[in-house]
C-alpha cells in the first residue's frame, strides 16, 4: 500500500516529484528556474512545490549521484530533513564543488526526495 502525499505547486512550472522507476526509493525534485551556481558556492534552488507529509515520518532530501559524481553539485548540507509540520517550499540548497560555473536548467532533477518513518523519543 503506498502512502499518499498532498502537494501543492506554487509555481505554474514547477514539476511533480516522480520517480525513476517503480522501485526507486528516492523521488526526484526539480529546479523551477535556471540557475548558475558559480564555483565553490551554495546556491538555494526551488522547487516550486511544497508538500504535506504525515505525522510520524520526514522528507529526506539527498543527492541525485549522477548530477554530484558528472558535475560536481550536490546539497550543500548532505542531507536535508524536511518535517513533518512543514508546508513551506522545498528548496535545495546546492554546492558547486567544482573551479567552473555550473548550469541548472529549469525542470533538471536536482535531489531526491525519500519518505521516512521515524519514532518519537523523550528526552
């Protein structure tokens, strides 16, 4: 049984997330925009979605292999966690780790989204 999860566009071109195949884990995020990320800086990229995950469980923001080995991008903060109370953007903040201007075009997948569980904990 899949779990369902509300979204919402904020921008008439943002992108669904989708998955690359039936059983991928992650779900892709893309850019709503184009974007240069000069060399070895972070810059914030949105997605144009927000989403609405269910209590007892977070987003898990990671990095697309392809796009962090081929081109040097990847979050700048590894992984990013997106709780369950958050209904703002999803926004991926990317760090060019190369010498060279990289290019994000509009609609490039740029993250992965993975749902997961997690328990509650007293302190």
């Amino acid at each position: 049984m899949a779990l369902s999860i509300n979204f919402r566009r904020l921008q008439s071109n943002a992108i669904q997330p989708s998955q690359g195949s039936q059983w991928a884990a992650g779900y892709d995020l893309y850019s709503c925009g184009s974007h240069i990320i000069e060399p070895h800086t972070t810059l914030k990229i949105g997605t144009g979605i927000a989403v609405e995950i269910p209590e007892g469980y977070f987003g898990a923001i990671f990095a697309r292999s392809g796009l962090a080995t081929k081109r040097g991008l990847r979050p700048a903060n590894c992984v990013g966690v997106v709780d369950a109370d958050y209904r703002g953007e999803l926004i991926v903040a990317l760090h060019n780790d190369t010498d060279f201007p990289q290019e994000v075009s509009e609609g490039e997948r740029i993250a992965q989204l993975a749902i997961i569980p997690h328990l509650s904990v007293r302190f």
